[in-house]
C-alpha cells in the first residue's frame, strides 16, 4: 500500500509569511499532483510534476518533486487571505501505463492565512 | 470546456429515500470517477469508470450504485442510505491516454444529509 505523507496538517499563518508544505513517501510516483479546496467546493488541480527535481513555479506557488520522485513541496511566498484552503497532494504510481486510475492522497494542509 | 458540473448541489433525504447524483463533462475524458469527502479530509475513492464501463469498486456497500449511460455522463444512485453516508460527493474525470498522466477535474460536489 503506498502512503503520501503531508506535514503539516495545520498551518495558520499572517499575510505576508512564507510556508511550505511536504509530502513524502517511501514509494515512487511517476506523477504527482497539488490540489487547492475551498470550503464546499472541489478540488482545483494547481500542477503536475512529472520529473526527478522538477521545479514548477505558478505565480507565488512554488512546486518541486524530489530527485527520486518519492517527494514533493509547495512553497507559497508572501501569501494572502486569498490562499485559504485545503491543499492536497496526490500521486500516481502506474509508471508508463494509461492516465487514469486510483490516486494516492496526502492528509491535506489546511491553510489559513489571517489578514 | 474544462468544466465538471454537478447537480445538484445540496440533497437532504431520509433513510428510506431514493435519489440520484448527476455529473457531467464534456472534455472528452474517457474517465470518471466518484469519491466521497468528509470535512477536512481528502477524498475518498468510491468508483471508477474507463470507456463506460466500471473498472474500479472501492467495495463501496450496494445502498450507492453507478450508473455511466454514456462518455459524458456519471450518475450515483442512492437508496436507504444512513447517516454516516453524510458527505460531500465529488465527481472527477480524466483522459485515458497511454503515457498520459493522471490529472483529475473535479467537479464543485453534491453535499449530502441524510435524516
């Protein structure tokens, strides 16, 4: 059974801080994804990685996958009331089969971000 | 069109009720999927589709019952459902490409109650 774990599980923070959030694994993913939820809402898909040390940046987002895909951050500079919500990563393990399929989910961060 | 849509948006029903949840989506994604969500945690994987046809049951009980009657369209039949199945229901499609990866489009969800 593959695992994502993402840390932390709450972050509560100031306009203007910087964070970071983690998801880490034992196993290898051929991708991963990072997902933004606003309450009452579905999840809105923010990036894929695909790449060993791939860096994607997305305004004041930052994303990396670790060299061996087993990891992957979301790094959000000076953030705004704007970012609130529950930020899931999820990982898909079938490497060079077809795009569809179960995917495994971190815990989810739940940002606040106080004005 | 990069949409989801779900209907409908909120459904209280008692025990003994029968209704059905409706997604839609016309990407041209060849897969779809359910998940039930409970608050602040990530989704959880009930059914999956390929071609219209069910290739993946989370051994989800039989009081939920898919229905796929074409590529663009999902319903989630329910009857005598218990309150523990109160949650929002998401709706989710992807491609089904070879060498694709899996990136998910979720819908905005159905929030039930059951009495």
């Amino acid at each position: 059974t593959q695992l994502l774990e993402q840390s932390p599980q709450f972050l509560s923070i100031q306009e203007g801080e910087n964070l970071t959030v983690y998801c880490n694994s034992s196993s290898v993913f051929s991708s991963l994804q990072w997902y933004r939820q606003e309450p009452g809402e579905g999840p809105v898909l923010l990036v894929t990685v695909v790449t060993g040390g791939e860096v994607k940046k997305l305004k004041r987002l930052t994303f990396q996958f670790g060299d061996a895909r087993k990891d992957s951050s979301l790094h959000i500079t000076a953030a705004q009331p704007g970012d609130t919500g529950l930020y899931l990563c999820a990982g898909e393990a079938n490497a060079g089969g077809t795009s569809y399929g179960k995917l495994t989910f971190g815990q989810g961060t739940i940002l606040t971000v106080h004005p | 069109d990069t949409e989801v849509t779900q209907t409908p948006k909120h459904l209280v029903m008692g025990m003994t009720n029968k209704k059905s949840l409706k997604c839609e989506q016309h990407m041209g994604h060849r897969a779809m999927y359910w998940y039930k969500q409970k608050a602040k945690k990530p989704p959880e994987l009930m059914f999956v589709y390929s071609y219209e046809k069910l290739s993946i049951n989370e051994s989800v009980p039989s009081r939920f019952s898919p229905e796929c009657p074409n590529s663009s369209l999902l319903n989630l039949h329910l009857h005598a459902l218990q309150p523990e199945d109160s949650a929002l229901y998401l709706c989710a499609s992807s491609q089904v490409l070879a060498g694709a990866y899996n990136e998910q489009f979720f819908g905005p969800g159905t929030r039930l109650t059951v009495l």
